[in-house]
C-alpha cells in the first residue's frame, strides 16, 4: 500500500516546527563585569567569584554561553571570603543592560548573603559559599520588560558594586570584585 503524497510534506513541516521550538529555548547568554567609572574602587579586597555556574554548567565571564530561557533560576555565584576576618554579611548587585530605564542606567537588584533564609551563617577566611539569584526578584524582572524599554528575553547579567560587613563590625565596599 502506498502512502499518501501529503504524508512527506506534513511530516517535513512537523520536523522543522519542533526544531524550531527546541532552538528558541537555547539563546546565548553572558555575565560580564558592569563597565567601571575610570577612579573607581574596583577591587573589594576580602571577597572574590571563584566561580559561575548555570545549571551546573561551569561559565567564564565575560564568555557567551547557550542556556534556557530559565538559566537566571539556574545560575550560581561561588564566593570565597579572602580576606582575614569572618564575614557576617556581604552583597553584591547585578544590572541588566537590555532593560533600559527612562532617566538612563540600567534595571537590576541586590542581592545580601547573611540576612533572610541563611541569617546567622558566617563565613570564615577561605571559606566559600553559593549564592543565587531570589526567585521573587526573578519573578518581578520577568514582568518588568513588558513595560520597560528592551528586550523580552533577559540575555546578559552584569556585576555591579559589591561589599562585606566583617563580625568585627569593619566593613568594604567597592564596584567588583575582580582579581587584581
């Protein structure tokens, strides 16, 4: 029995549709440094990124990667306290240069270690934590494109200023936490 001429047709068009599916949920993406003001404090000694993961995937700053739509839920901060003292508290924020703001710059939040779910944690010289991104600052930033000013797909992450308050009561602040 012969099949139907249709059959190849519709088969082709079915196979092309899924894979464009499939393609649309990968993008490439990027965490990168925020660009720093020429005079700035850009290092903060005492705190340092030993490494970005999404979904268990290692990523290099700076370097473009393929992930889901969903990889800011996904993606994971290890920080190493450096310095010589407990850290009691620290935190950093992140910029998303695609959603622009009316009076310039750029939408971001901040993120703290040390207050809410892991209040009391310390965390010792050369230790390392991981941190990510609150899934109720996701949420409100997943709306926010639809009435700022971008893009609909959040695709670059940039790091902004950073700081650490020590047990001591002594504290740092600075743009990033580059190495030196």
């Amino acid at each position: 029995m012969k099949a139907p001429a249709y059959r190849s047709p519709v088969a082709l068009i079915i196979l092309f549709v899924s894979a464009s599916v499939c393609a649309a949920q990968q993008m490439d993406r990027l965490v990168d440094w925020q660009p720093l003001v020429p005079g700035s404090n850009t290092n903060v000694a005492g705190l340092e990124i030993v490494g970005i993961t999404v979904n268990e995937t290692h990523v290099v700053m700076g370097k473009p990667f393929t992930a889901d739509e969903d990889w800011l839920d996904k993606l994971t901060f290890k920080i190493k306290n450096t310095s010589d003292k407990t850290i009691r508290i620290f935190w950093f924020k992140v910029a998303f240069p695609e959603m622009d703001l009316d009076r310039g710059g750029y939408a971001g939040v901040g993120i703290q270690y040390g207050r809410s779910a892991d209040q009391g944690k310390r965390i010792s010289p050369g230790d390392e934590v991981d941190v990510t991104l609150a899934i109720g600052l996701l949420n409100a930033l997943r709306h926010s494109p639809q009435r700022l000013r971008g893009t609909t797909h959040l695709t670059i992450l940039n790091l902004c200023s950073w700081g650490a308050l020590f047990e001591d009561g002594s504290q740092i602040d600075g743009t990033s936490p580059r190495k030196p």
